[in-house]
C-alpha cells in the first residue's frame, strides 16, 4: 500500500515576548529587535499538522481529517488562541516563545493522540508565524 501524507490548517492568535530575562533591555533590542517590545506583540498564526498512513481500502482516506481538526483544536488552539504565550500556556513554561520552539511544544502536545486516536503517525508541524517567516519540525531530535 502507498503511504500518503494528508494535512490539516487550523488557526490561532497569540501575544509573545522574545527576551531573556538575564539580559538588559538593550541587549534583548539588539538581539530580538521590536520581538523584544516590553508590552509583548502578537501574531496570527497559521498552523499545519500533517500525518501519514496507509489509506483506507474502503474509504481511501488517511484519516479523518475533522477528528484531526478535533485533536488539533483540544490538545493546541484552544490553549493557545488568544492567549500570551510566556504567560498563559502550560506547554510553553520554561521556554522561550520563538516559533522554533512553539513548533516543538506542538509537536509534543499532539504526536501521542494522533497515533493513539487516529493510528496514523504525526509527520510534520509547520507553524507560520508571519506571510514571510514559518518553521517546519519532523519530531528530530
């Protein structure tokens, strides 16, 4: 059987702040630019969650691709929308807000329902944090 990799698009809004907290306020600027802004900044992220299987001989779909926009939304948005990253979200705790790591942090929030729920396995987090910048994680570590 083939293997095919299917896709899902859901969306959410969040404040972030990138600084370090041992660095001055000028160091954090010169590093981070206006992603530094004391009083946060936000995006409107666009978030893709792929898997990949077998298809079902009967149905020929991977997966049901409104249960994964349910497990997308459970496990994901409905922490994240319109909330503050640094502050307000349990699975960003103890880590910078960059999208590299939001990436990762999603990944980790959904890889294990996906293959328990759906049986399919979890092939990549692509994260789009502006129309000109987004990151992509395959679970390597």
């Amino acid at each position: 059987m083939p293997i095919v990799h299917i896709t899902r698009r859901e969306r959410f809004s969040a404040a972030h702040k990138l600084a370090r907290p041992d660095w001055s306020p000028e160091k954090n600027l010169e590093v981070f630019g206006k992603c530094a802004n004391p009083n946060w900044h936000g995006h409107n992220y666009d978030l893709w969650v792929t898997v990949k299987g077998e298809p079902d001989p009967e149905t020929s779909f991977v997966t049901d691709l409104s249960r994964l926009g349910d497990l997308v939304k459970e496990h994901v948005v409905r922490h994240v929308d319109h909330k503050n990253l640094d502050l307000d979200v349990p699975f960003m705790q103890g880590r910078y807000s960059s999208t590299e790591n939001l990436a990762v942090a999603i990944w980790e929030q959904l890889e294990g329902p996906i293959t328990r729920e759906l049986g399919v396995t979890l092939h990549c987090v692509k994260l789009q944090e502006t129309e000109n910048n987004h990151v992509e994680y395959y679970g390597e570590r």
